[in-house]
C-alpha cells in the first residue's frame, strides 16, 4: 500500500464540489457573504491596528513621507 496522494488538486476541487453541492443556495450565498465579511475586517485589523504597530515596532518598513521643512513648502 502507497500513501502517495495522485491528482491532489483534483482531489480538492471534487471535495470542494461535493460540499457544496449538498448545500442550498441560500446556505452557499450565505457562506460566500461570512467570508466576504471576514476578509473586510482582516484587512481593516492589518491596515488600522496590525501594519501600523509593524512599523513602529521595526518589522516592516514603512512607506517614505514627505515633510515640511523650515522654508514651508513641500516638494510636488
């Protein structure tokens, strides 16, 4: 006997069809609509709380910013 897994894409869409095709379309729609929202409030929490407490803290560096200088004007 092989553990070898053949076609593991395949072997997923099947899976992924057979899920959803036991469930109805109000279930798929509403399903569809929960992840659609998860992935919303994920990228609010990266770009308000996560990317900024990132950059101050030095793990990733921040976007470059123009600044004002003593003769008050700011390069186009």
């Amino acid at each position: 006997m092989t553990d070898d897994i053949k076609h593991p894409v395949a072997k997923v869409a099947s899976a992924g069809a057979v899920f959803l095709g036991g469930m109805t379309w109000g279930e798929v729609a509403s399903m569809l609509a929960a992840l659609y929202t998860a992935c919303l409030i994920i990228e609010w929490l990266w770009k308000r709380v996560l990317k900024p407490l990132a950059q101050r803290r030095g793990w990733i560096k921040g976007k470059p910013r123009e600044f004002l200088d003593s003769t008050g004007s700011a390069p186009l």
